[in-house]
C-alpha cells in the first residue's frame, strides 16, 4: 500500500458551505486539485479509489508521477463512526459523525460565509480553525508500504544472478499475497489479505484488496516481485536493493552473494549479504510516533 492516501489536505480548502459535520470547499492547489478521488471510513471498513491523479516525483522514494488507478478495502480498528471525503478535480466534499481533524465543525450562514468557529469571508479552515492538529501545518508522519515484504528474511532455495526463488516463514508477512512490477516508467501494485501489525496513521491492522496502476520516473528496466504466502519469487534487470545479486550451484545451496564467495545452505538474505537487517527493519517498521521529537531535532 502507498503510504499516502491522496486526499487533499483540509489545510488548503477554501470554505464554501458547511453545515457542522459536512464541508464543501474548493482547492486550486496543484497537483492535488487534479483527478477523482473517494476515501470514507465506516467504523471497522475503509474503502479508496483514486483516478487519475497527478504526484510530485520529489515527495516519494519510488519516483510516482501519475496515478492511473488505485484502490482498496482495508479492515481498520474502529476510531470514528463514519467519515467520507469525494474529491473532484477543484471540488471537494466530506463528512465526519463525529467531526475529526479532517473535517472539523464548521457553519456558514450564506456560501462562502462562515459563522462559526470565526467569521470569515472566503476564508481557507486553516485561517478559522483553531486548535485543529492537521490545520497548524505541521509535518506529516513518514508514510512505507504496509505490505512490503522484506528481502532480508526471504530464505533463498535457487537464485541465478538476476533471479530469486524463497521461502518467507516470517510472521504476519508470510500471509496473503502481494505482487509489485516496475517496467521502464509504468508500475503496478496489488496486496491482498495482508495483516498488518506495524502502527500507521489510518489504524490499518488487514489489507483486504489494495492495488493501483502508476507511471514513474525510470530508475530500472525491470524489477518484479511476488509473494504467494510462503513462497517468494523475485527478478530485477540490473540487480536492485529488493533482488540483489544472488547465485546457487544446486537447489538451496547459495556460492555467490553480491561478487563474493558465500557458500551456505538455505540462507537467508540477510545472513549472506551485510547490511540487509537494517535496511530491511527501517523500511518496514518504521520508529514509533514518540520518536518523533528526536527526528524533527535531526531536521
């Protein structure tokens, strides 16, 4: 799953009727204002779907330009009773029961008249809502892919330089499938039954479905992965950081590991090639939100 879930943020929307827990506004900033999204929760059941949305390649570490089509059904602990945001293109439209940072209770007397919590002509809920965590404008939490499956812990049984065949016994990532594909500058995601165990921002604890269809700024010919349960099959033209460069002589018996010697049995990636462990765990499991202070410190 991207760590993002597109929604455009209540910072920037102009108010242009509101009712308490129901806001309707407008946002020219670019490129959020651009495409169809539809992101709603009802108490334990999230569902997305994004069309055609414009991204900032600098903002994400996977280079994502243009969203061709993205969406899923996600089982989440309950935090609220119902929320609902549509966004079309400049126009967006949400509900809360109760109000939350995303939607916070606002009340116009005429379009574009708010009454409450401040008087305000054409005004952004940033300019009139006080108190509201997400309309101060700080920094969002890092956002990875809950699904991702490390390639730390894959244990490898056959592996021809570009190419690699394992078994993933770690749990919850060895449940349900996950398949991610990049070819030149298109690439395509799709989890299903993932349990999640890592703390995110939208209380995700199982990917139900989740998927979507991207162009990307190229950084590779090729690179293909898939995880069905226990099995785990990957291949990259050239080798990347997700297949490194791996050789076996017979069916688990690893001879060569990133250009040097690593004879072993069944290993697993991490055991063979130095660093993996790391990588892997601040990829996956990112620090939890008290370590927050210490990073803003860091920027």
């Amino acid at each position: 799953m991207s760590g993002t879930s597109n929604k455009t943020s209540v910072n920037d929307l102009l108010v242009f009727q509101a009712c308490c827990c129901n806001i309707t506004g407008v946002t020219c900033k670019y490129p959020e204002c651009w495409g169809f999204g539809v992101d709603g929760i009802c108490l334990c059941i999230k569902s997305n779907c994004v069309v055609c949305k414009l991204m900032d390649e600098r903002k994400n570490d996977e280079g994502k330009m243009f969203t061709c089509t993205e969406g899923g059904l996600f089982c989440v602990k309950p935090t609220t009773c119902c929320q609902f945001q549509e966004q079309c293109c400049c126009l967006d439209t949400r509900c809360a029961l109760p109000c939350t940072n995303d939607v916070p209770m606002i009340c116009t007397l005429l379009p574009c008249c708010v009454v409450y919590p401040a008087c305000g002509c054409c005004k952004k809920v940033k300019d009139i809502t006080l108190g509201n965590e997400a309309a101060r404008g700080g920094k969002d939490d890092p956002q990875w892919d809950l699904s991702e499956v490390p390639v730390g812990q894959v244990r490898v049984c056959q592996a021809c330089c570009c190419n690699i065949a394992g078994l993933n016994f770690a749990w919850p990532q060895c449940f349900g499938m996950k398949m991610e594909g990049i070819c030149c500058c298109l690439q395509c995601e799709r989890s299903c039954c993932k349990i999640i165990q890592e703390v995110n921002d939208d209380q995700i604890c199982c990917i139900c479905c989740d998927g979507g269809g991207y162009v990307v700024m190229p950084t590779t010919c090729i690179q293909s992965t898939q995880t069905i349960c226990c099995l785990d099959v990957r291949c990259a033209l050239p080798c990347t950081e997700k297949v490194p460069c791996i050789l076996t002589c017979l069916p688990g018996c690893t001879v060569c590991a990133n250009k040097e010697m690593k004879v072993a049995c069944c290993p697993k990636v991490e055991d063979i090639i130095e660093g993996y462990k790391n990588v892997e765990v601040s990829q996956v499991a990112p620090a939890p939100k008290e370590a927050a202070p210490s990073q803003v410190e860091m920027n």
